[in-house]
C-alpha cells in the first residue's frame, strides 16, 4: 500500500509538472531551458518557432454536426457517414505499424473502439474523439477538431514490442506538409486537450513522440517543453522531478531521432527492418562518451549533449 501512494504521488507531481507546461508553452512562454541549457550551446530551434501551417483546411460548416456527438462516444459514431468522410480527411494515407501492419486509418478504427470516452466539445469549437483504451499493445487513440478554423489532427498511443522505443506517440494530420515540428508550433488548444486526454486515458506523460504529416512518412516531433519553467511569483516544480523530465524528454527525443535515422521515416517502420540496427557502434560511442562527459546526476550536461545529438541525427536525415 505505501508503494502505490508513493507511485500515485509521484504520478500527480508529474502530471501537475507536465500540464503546467503545456499551459506555459501554449500560452506563448518560452521553452528555452528544455531546447539547450549552456548560453553557449546553439539551441535546436530558433525560439520562438513558426507556428504549423494547415493546408486545405475544412469548411465549418461541414464541421458544425460534430456538436452533435456531445456526450456520446467514438464507437458510437464510427459507422456515421459524416464521421467517416470527416476521418478520411484527417488521416494520412500511409501504412502503420501497430502490432502489425495496416493502414493508419484501420488502426484509429480500431482504438476507437476500444474503451470509450465521452466525446468532448469545449467552447462550443474544440471537438476530441478519443478512447481509454484499446484491445492490445495498450493502445489509445483520439482525432481532435477545431471547428472554427477547419483544423484536423489526430494521435495513436501504444507500447511496441518490436525493439523500437517504447512507449511512442505519433500525432498526425493530412493538413501538414511540416516535417520538422515541434509540439510547441502546433494549436495552443490543442496541446492542452492533448494534456487533459493523456491525464484521463493515462499513457505515458513523456515518450518518444513522432509526426506524421500528409506524404504518410513519420518524424521526429520534438519536445519543446521546459518542465522546470514557472512564471514570477508561482511556487517552482520540484527540481528532482523537473529535471528528470527534461532528460527524459531530451533522451527520447534522440531515440526517436536514431530509430528514423535507422528506418529511413518509414509510418510502418519496426526495428527488424533491413538495415536497421538500433545500438550501432556510433551510438554505442556516443553513450559512452555522454556517460564519462556528465556522470549519473548531471543533467544540464546530459541535456546539452543529448540535444546535441538528436541534432546531428536530424541533420544526418536531412541531408
């Protein structure tokens, strides 16, 4: 019993942790702290970022019987035609991975319907379809709408068992041609109803997370979050749990880097795929060196030298 309150505490210290940063980063304040944390170290992205660009956004009026569903649930609503048509244009046509191979589509199908959760429409404008959870790989999934401005997004949550880092995030939307996103450039409201489902339906606060936009390849999205950021004059998040994120955020940023690095931005990518290798000898090296450059408690330095990584990972992809 004292384990579970000692888990259940240290779970809503982090969750407080990770939902004040979404309110800070939507809200504008700068994430600085979690991109580089030394003056001199050039920061993975400029800061601010430019915010997403949503293509071929659509008519509110085809959005309006969303307001509908409100208090219904996704499984519900699958068979709807309105529905139906409304996901085509929300989901990349592409092949994903989730325990096995199918199409994007089938898969948010498939979470779904799993177990349900009341259909949210907030301020009369923001629309999130989601479920609980789904029948294996502990699954979750939802799409969100803004109604007003004709924006379509979407998110599959799960643990794979195929090698590649575990557990993953994959937001996606057929209105983006970004490849290089951070959570930060996507909608303010939708960041924080991403935060409010992820309380509810319970995955994981920090994860390696990936983009995938309308040409059906996935990408690194990257962590722009400072979890140790307070505004003047508000009590400062416990420093032993804050940093601790922010490494985290920073390690499975260069996971999510290597791994795409390894799969060549493949949607359906797994860690048995040709050519991949997922602890080359220039990873191995790499940790060896972050782990006789910082020591096991210095993460100002662990974050620099991480970020630094996913950078080179980045560029290496680019070019």
């Amino acid at each position: 019993m004292r384990f579970f309150t000692l888990s259940l505490r240290r779970c809503n210290i982090e969750s407080t942790i990770v939902f004040t940063a979404v309110l800070m980063i939507a809200s504008g304040f700068p994430a600085a702290n979690a991109l580089a944390q030394d003056p001199a170290d050039e920061p993975l992205l400029e800061a601010p970022p430019p915010l997403a660009a949503f293509q071929n956004r659509i008519p509110a009026d085809q959005l309006a019987f969303l307001n509908d569903y409100a208090g219904k649930t996704a499984k519900e609503i699958q068979k709807d035609k309105r529905f139906r048509a409304l996901r085509k244009l929300a989901i990349p046509r592409t092949e994903f991975h989730y325990g096995s191979d199918m199409p994007l589509s089938d898969t948010v199908e498939t979470l779904l319907d799993g177990a349900p959760m009341p259909i949210d429409i907030r301020d009369g404008r923001y629309a999130l379809v989601a479920s609980h959870g789904g029948p294996y790989l502990e699954g979750r999934g939802f799409l969100w709408f803004d109604m007003k401005e004709g924006i379509a997004l979407g998110g599959v949550y799960f643990h794979p068992v195929n090698g590649e880092p575990t557990p993953t995030l994959a937001i996606f939307s057929r209105q983006l041609k970004d490849t290089e996103l951070s959570m930060g450039q996507l909608p303010a409201a939708f960041q924080q109803d991403l935060a409010q489902w992820m309380l509810v339906a319970g995955p994981r606060f920090v994860s390696p997370r990936y983009l995938i936009p309308e040409n059906g390849k996935k990408y690194v999205l990257l962590h722009d979050e400072d979890y140790c950021a307070h505004r003047e004059g508000t009590p400062a998040p416990p420093e032993d749990r804050c940093e601790v994120l922010n490494a985290e955020a920073a390690d499975a940023d260069m996971k999510a880097a290597y791994f795409m690095a390894q799969t060549h931005n493949a949607a359906n990518a797994t860690a048995w795929m040709p050519g991949a290798n997922m602890l080359g000898a220039d990873q191995v090296a790499w940790i060896g060196v972050r782990e006789s450059t910082c020591g096991p408690t210095g993460f100002a330095c662990w974050i620099r030298i991480t970020r630094q990584r996913t950078r080179v990972l980045l560029g290496q992809r680019r070019n």
